[in-house]
C-alpha cells in the first residue's frame, strides 16, 4: 500500500493531526522499504475495565498494525501512581502501586479484543523510570518551565481559582513524555483531551536530539449520559470486559444524538458500509431505535460472539419490551449483620450491601429518580426501611436485578 493510501486511512475518524508533514516524510521513508513505524499508546491504568472510550484510540492503533506499522503499548504503572491531571478540577488521590498492577493485569487480558497480540509491544514504563536516580529526574525537569505547564487550561484554571496544583502533578506530562523517548516513537496516538501531554513529548524528543514524534489525535467519546466523556467514575461508560446484556442493555440507553458518533467511533464498519449507515440514519430511512439495535448488536459481536448479540437481543425485547423479568436473576444472601433486631434495613444500605451502587450517594440519588423497584413496585424514599425476604426482588435502573435468598 502506498503511502498516500496509508495517509487516507489514517486520516479516516481523526479530528487533528499535528506534524502532518513529518507524518509524511516518516510513512514515505517506510514505503520505500524502511522500518515500519513505532506507534505509541500510552494507557495508565487508573481504573480496572477498558470502556469504549479507550478503544477509539486503541482501534487507530490496530489500523496502523493492519498497515504494517509496529504497535508500543505503553502501560503506565509508575505514572499512573501520579494519575493523568487532565481535565481534573483538584488533585488526584494517588494509587498504591498494588491498585496500578492489579489494574494493569486486568487491561493485558482486555487488549486482545482490539489490537493484535502478536505484533504488540506491551512496555510498561516502570521498566525505565524505577532505574532513574534523581540526577535523571532533576535533568527531565529542567528541559520545561512552570511558564508553560501553566499554559496547560486545567492547571491556568486551577492556579487562578487558587485550588492546588502539586508539583507531582507537574512531573505527569513530562514523564509521559518521556515515554516516547525511551521507546523512541515515531507516532503518539491519544485523544484531543491528551493534546498537552502529546505535544510535550514531542517537544521532549527535540531536546532529547531525537526526530519528533507526529500525533494523531481521535475524538472523545461521549458518555451514555450524552453529558461528558466516557468515564467509569462518571458511571457513563460501556466496558468492552462487561457481559452481552449489559453492553447491549447500555447501547439501547444511549440518546438519538449520539448515534452517528458511537457508529462512527466504536463499530468495525468499512468505510462504504459506514458511510451508507450513517446516511440511511441522517435521511431518516433508518429510524433511530433500528440503529440502536444494529450499534448493540454489532457491539456484543466485537466483544463477544454473534451468538451471545442474538440471545442479549432477546432478552432485552422479551425483559424491556413485555415487561417480563430476566431469566437468569442473580441470587444474593442476606447477612444477619445487616440488620437490626426486627430484622430490617435502611434501602440504601441494603443497596450497597447487595453491590447494585457504587456508593451510598448513589443509592439516595437513583432512589430519589424513581431507579429503585422492590418486587415490581417503585421505591422513592431514600429514608425507607424495608425488611428483606427470601424470593425479593430488587431492580436498580433498567438491568441490575437481585434476587434475595
């Protein structure tokens, strides 16, 4: 394939590409029988499940892997002790490294669905920062100013609001930047929310005498919310580890406006294909929820099978559409512990007792919206006390159900 063919493809889902003509030059020096490009991702793992968000700049890498071209997955288990201060209104909670590894392990066996394993680089960036003494840190600093970390808009807004910012948070950008060094990359993918970061390591390779890398940059993802982007601590994200009913069940959730972009970004669809879909979607000869049960279907197969796509179909019409309950209810006991000498329980805490939030706040939050059902019946007062039963069934939302032993 030519260049001007790679260059096409790669332009294909993009939103910004800086350092286009270095691009050039470097894809032309491979199609004249150089070495391939060393592509970088870099991925810390703050959080243990890959969510559809990732896998926008995960699926340009594999497309530079169908190219030809060698794919760096960087795993960032010593920065992402520090945590990624992008978009963050206050400084982050840092990890323990046990949290970072065990998370780490949890993304090796997620990446396989996206990229191809056995032509991916898996580095994680330990493997050159636990060697550094603090001479090798004190140069690293002094390649940037506090001038331009502060021209970062998270930081600039952070400093003006007088909230703080610590100087490990400083080290972020650059360490990550460092990356690209170490691996010597030619390519840095990332989403437009990492573009500081990226054009820090770009401009680490000069200083460090190494040609500078070109970024390609993907959009974000919005979140089922339709509000902000994908984030499991937002609690809007579909993750790509979860089972056929939810991916499916979250797909159906998503708002009409956010179609065209999820088909766009998260789909295996060709470029013709895609383009037909989206036309169909646009002239109104695919009607909204047809598109949604093709995005979800089509979502389950990637992730799962095309079997696991038909039974999750079924389950979602036979459970949602009839309003009948799902077959396979999970079970859960109810400890004595729990509660008190009637042998009753405040409904939010029953709720984070049975896993079905993630908080407390949560609980009050979804009871207060209506979220909550108790064998069918809606539950609105975050203050209720209820006395569980066997055979008791509590929903949560539209997908979350629980059946008390």
């Amino acid at each position: 394939m030519s260049w001007q063919d790679s260059l096409k493809i790669i332009k294909q889902g993009t939103h910004e590409i800086i350092g286009e003509e270095d691009l050039i030059e470097k894809l032309k020096k491979a199609d004249n029988g150089g070495l391939p490009l060393r592509v970088k991702l870099g991925l810390d793992p703050t959080a243990p499940d890959i969510h559809l968000g990732h896998t926008v700049a995960l699926k340009k890498m594999r497309e530079f892997q169908d190219l030809g071209h060698e794919a760096y997955l960087i795993i960032g288990d010593f920065t992402g002790r520090i945590g990624d201060p992008s978009q963050k209104s206050e400084t982050r909670k840092q990890l323990t490294s046990e949290e970072v590894m065990e998370n780490a392990r949890t993304y090796q066996e997620q990446f396989g669905k996206i990229l191809d394993p056995e032509k991916t680089h898996l580095v994680f960036n330990s493997e050159w920062f636990s060697k550094w003494a603090p001479e090798d840190f004190l140069t690293l600093a002094s390649k940037y100013t506090v001038a331009r970390m502060l021209e970062r808009d998270d930081f600039e807004k952070r400093y003006r609001e007088g909230k703080p910012i610590s100087i490990l948070e400083f080290f972020y950008p650059l360490l990550q930047g460092y990356d690209s060094i170490a691996i010597k990359a030619d390519v840095e993918l990332g989403g437009t929310d990492q573009k500081f970061n990226l054009l820090v390591g770009r401009q680490l390779q000069k200083e460090y005498g190494q040609t500078p890398q070109a970024l390609v940059m993907t959009p974000l993802l919005e979140g089922t919310d339709g509000v902000q982007k994908m984030s499991k601590s937002l609690n809007n994200y579909i993750g790509i580890n979860e089972s056929p009913r939810e991916i499916y069940g979250k797909t159906m959730s998503i708002s009409d406006d956010l179609l065209e972009s999820y088909i766009t970004l998260t789909t295996d669809l060709s470029g013709e294909e895609l383009d037909r879909v989206i036309s169909e979607l646009k002239n109104n000869k695919l009607n909204p929820l047809e598109a949604k049960k093709f995005l979800a279907r089509r979502l389950v197969e990637i992730y799962h099978d095309r079997g696991a796509a038909q039974e999750a179909e079924q389950e979602f019409t036979r459970v949602f559409s009839r309003g009948s309950l799902p077959e396979d209810i999970p079970e859960k006991p109810i400890e004595n512990e729990w509660l008190d000498e009637e042998g009753k329980i405040n409904l939010v805490q029953l709720l984070s007792r049975l896993e079905m939030v993630s908080s407390n706040s949560e609980g009050r939050r979804l009871t207060k919206q209506g979220g909550v059902y108790i064998d069918g019946e809606r539950a609105q007062d975050p203050n209720l006390v209820v006395k569980p039963k066997k055979g008791m069934i509590i929903r949560v939302g539209k997908r979350k159900f629980t059946r008390l032993q």
